[in-house]
C-alpha cells in the first residue's frame, strides 16, 4: 500500500541551512573544531527545545562539503539562540571571529550559512512512503488529502480563516 503525505505546517516556516567547506583536508586542525562544534550545537538545541529549534537534517554535497537544514519555531528564537551569551554559538562564532582576525583560518575551512522566512502558501511538501522528514518531521505529517492532492493545491492550503474584513473587500 502506497502511503502518501505532506507536512502540517501551519504558518511560516523559518529555514537555516548552515554548513561548512574543508578547504584544505590537511589542515584537520583547523576544521575539525569547527565540524565538532556544529555536532554540539546541535546536542545543545536538542537539550532545550524550548530554544525553538523543531527538527534538523545533516546533509553533505561532497567530501567536502557539510551541512544541516534546520526547521526553526521562529526567526525570533532563531535570533534569540545565535545571540544568546549562554549559547554554544555565541562562543564558537567569538572563537571563530578571532582565529579569523589572526589569519588562523583564511582558506582553511569555509563557513555560511542562509536564513529563509517562508510565507504560508508559498511552500508545499509530499512525501510517498517515508516517515516523518525534513519540513514533515518539523511541523508533523498528514495525509496528503488533508491539503490536496496537487501541488497546487497544497500551495494554496491556509490553516487560519481569512478576517471578515477582507471577506467583504
């Protein structure tokens, strides 16, 4: 039996990809405490959920490359956590900063990250056999009928009623 279904994220969704790049593979002093420190990180968010962090998925796109997608409660608490002075990141990205200043790492090891806000109606999200994953395992999952069975369908689901106001408009 095919099972089919879609995320039940309701709202925007905020998105964090972070990740890394060995530059050089020689130089494992200087990116393997970087790669550990996103792996602590991540313990550390899992630790305190009420930091906002829903779910996450490591990926890599190459021997070089790594990097997690991270579903977040709100850019609020996504911007709570990487400023917060009891957080990893706030120390990581300090000690980051001065190595960085000091030359220690130029061309070593990469670093980047990007931040999405995404509107409700402008995500959509089908999965055909798979447990909980990615936008699913962040948000939850439902029959795909719950939001339809198209693409566009999905685009157009809204999960709050649209204000009398703009009814009568």
């Amino acid at each position: 039996m095919v099972s089919r279904t879609t995320a039940d994220a309701k709202g925007d969704v905020v998105v964090l990809l972070i990740g890394m790049r060995i530059n050089r593979f020689w130089a494992v002093h200087l990116w393997l405490p970087v790669m550990l420190a996103m792996f602590r990180m991540l313990r550390e968010l899992e630790r305190a959920p009420e930091r906002g962090l829903r779910s996450r998925v490591m990926l890599t796109a190459s021997p070089r490359t790594y990097y997690v997608v991270q579903y977040w409660e709100s850019k609020e608490k996504l911007y709570a956590y990487a400023t917060a002075p009891d957080a990893l990141h706030h120390k990581a990205w300090a000690l980051l900063n001065r190595k960085e200043r000091a030359g220690k790492l130029r061309g070593q090891v990469g670093i980047w990250h990007e931040s999405y806000v995404v509107p409700e109606g402008s995500y959509e999200a089908i999965y055909g056999d798979m447990p909980a994953f990615g936008l699913a395992a962040a948000h939850g999952q439902v029959p795909l009928e719950k939001r339809g069975r198209y693409a566009k369908d999905r685009f157009a689901y809204r999960s709050q009623k649209a204000p009398a106001a703009e009814k009568a408009g």
